[in-house]
C-alpha cells in the first residue's frame, strides 16, 4: 500500500521560508528583470557585479531592497516599483544565494566627520572615478562607452536613488574594505587614515542638499512617431529627405522598401521606402555613450504613399531614450528629435 503524504504537510513544504520554492522563485525573478544587467549569474555586465563577497559584505538587505524600488534616476538602474513585497525578498534572497558570509545589518547612525576635508580627499582620490561632482562614469558599463581600463562604470553618488539607499555605514565600509575585482581600493591601504574616510563619508552625505533634479521619464507624454504630410509624389518626398539629410552633413547609406526582407524578392510594396543616413561621429559618439542607442541607429526616415497622400515619418527618439533611464542618452535624443523634426519640415514644404 503507498504512503501518502498528508495534504498539510504539502502545503507547509510549499510555504514555509526557505524551501526550495522561495528560491526557484527569486531565480525566475531575477532572470526576467535584472541578468540582463547584471549577469545570469551575478558577476556583471552593464550593472554591478551582485556575486562579488566584497560588494555583499557591505551592504545590507535594505540597501538591495531600496536600490530595486526606486533605481538610480538618470542612470541605467531603473525603478521597480510595480514588484510586490514578496517579489523584492525573493530577488534578494537570490542575490544573497551567492554568498555565504554574514549579512551586514542596517544603520541609520550618521558619521561624524569633516566635510570640507572630505571634499579635499574626495578630489584627490575619488573624483577620477566618479566625477568631480560625484556624477559617476559615462556610458552603461559596456566595453564600448566605456574606458577599456574600467571592468565596470564607477556609480553616481550624487545621486537620490544611491543616497536613499546607502547608510553611511556602507560607504564607509566601502572605503574601508574597497571591492576586490573593481576599480575600488580599500583606502586604508592607500594611506589614509579612518578619519579621513570619515571626513569622505560626510561629503558624500552632504550630496543630499545638492543633488540635482531628474525630470520624471513620462514616455507617454511623446508620441511614438513623427509624421508629416507632403504636397509631393512618392518619388519627389524621397528626393527631398535625400537632399535634406545631406544638408545637415549626414551621408546616405541605402534606400529600400519598408518589406525588405519579410516579403518574397518583387512582392514588397512599393510605396513605402526607408531612406536610411548616418553621421558616423555622431553614431560612434553616441555608442560611446550608451550602446542601447545602436537599437535605434543608423537614422532611418520613411516614406509612405496611401490612398494618393503621401507621408513622412520616422520614430520619435525622445519616446525612446525615455525607456532606457540615462539623462545622458536624453540629450543625444533631443539632438536626434531637432534632426529628424527639420528633415521632415524640410522635405514637406
């Protein structure tokens, strides 16, 4: 005869904390919203390396949980504020699943230090890095928009999501310790003294007064397209976006119907044609800056005639940079919006 476990055992396997349920969850978890950044396996990519025993010593289960609510405004980390509770707990349970160290605990305790000559050190010693402002490094940690040098991007300190989400505590175990397999040294073995540190904590702190707004991203508040009509033929606009593009030094790289490749040779409609154009120091530039633009580059307008109207559109990048949480990336954009917005003036009027 079987034995049959008991329906309440089952059901206190299934929820009880710590079971291998939690976990699986939190692995799912993770995988859907932050390998990309992070790695599958926590040791980085565009975001900072998770698995690392000197980044999980410093930081405690709160700084985790703040840094996925509310991200880093401006920056690559967006917010997550649309998670449950119990979905945060389970990502971090993940992360943690990397370490087997203590876990630091919380500290709202404020570091008694001198400011003034935080700023002194800080411009000595930090500003390299993370910026004379504490702006962080450029571009999102890629091997292209970033120094070769820098396995990861050095992050912003002045910035709301980071202050909310670090206690003083951290930082200064931070420059205690460093972050073995970063850029990031133990300042103690550089020579300063824990005062010192104390002094660099205080300025750091003292970004809260300062730190510059972020508007809200409202990717809504775009449209997703450009569109403008012209009084031409189809085979006029065309000429007109290829005289335009070349008055505003960009090269032309190739025409072709819009069903290039998804229709058989000869059967793609042939009215509507994608005149495609690139400046290539404004493509490496932007590259340099955040390789997500390449999802939208080389610039691309297209030409539509239906029903005898012929029109001119192209996607709106200021709709786009707004899904990706870099300020930087915002105004290329805006400088690719005001490019796009007088090829189609221009080869309308």
């Amino acid at each position: 005869m079987k034995h049959r476990c008991p329906q309440w055992v089952l059901i206190l396997w299934l929820v009880w904390p710590g079971t291998g349920a939690a976990v699986e969850d939190g692995a799912r978890l993770y995988e859907r919203h932050c390998a990309a950044c992070h790695g599958l396996d926590g040791k980085g990519g565009v975001g900072v390396p998770l698995a690392l025993p000197a980044f999980q010593s410093t930081v405690s289960d709160h700084y985790l949980e703040s840094t996925i609510r509310r991200g880093r405004p401006g920056r690559v980390m967006p917010a997550f504020s649309s998670l449950s509770d119990e979905d945060v707990k389970a990502i971090i349970g993940r992360i943690r699943s990397w370490y087997e160290g203590p876990v630091p605990a919380d500290s709202g305790a404020r570091v008694a230090g001198n400011p003034e000559h935080g700023g002194a050190l800080f411009a000595e010693h930090c500003a390299g890095c993370h910026g004379d402002k504490g702006q962080g490094g450029h571009g999102t940690g890629k091997t292209f928009s970033r120094p070769r040098d820098f396995p990861i991007m050095a992050p912003a300190l002045n910035n709301s999501g980071f202050l909310a989400a670090a206690s003083d505590a951290m930082i200064r175990a931070t420059l205690i310790q460093g972050r073995e397999g970063t850029p990031m040294p133990s300042f103690l073995k550089q020579g300063l003294a824990e005062q010192d540190i104390d002094d660099i904590v205080s300025f750091v702190r003292a970004f809260e007064s300062s730190v510059p707004p972020v508007p809200e991203a409202d990717a809504d508040a775009e449209p997703a397209v450009l569109v403008a009509e012209s009084p031409y033929d189809l085979k006029a606009t065309v000429e007109n976006v290829r005289r335009a593009v070349i008055g505003k030094n960009f090269r032309l790289i190739r025409e072709q119907y819009l069903e290039d490749g998804f229709m058989p040779a000869g059967k793609e409609n042939k009215n509507q044609i994608v005149v495609y154009f690139c400046n290539f120091k404004f493509l490496y530039d932007a590259l340099a800056l955040d390789p997500r633009i390449g999802m939208f580059l080389p610039c691309r307008v297209t030409v539509v005639e239906q029903d005898a109207q012929v029109k001119v559109m192209t996607a709106n990048p200021k709709r786009l940079s707004k899904l990706f949480n870099n300020s930087e990336l915002d105004n290329v954009c805006e400088e690719m919006y005001r490019l796009y917005s007088d090829v189609l003036e221009e080869a309308t009027l």
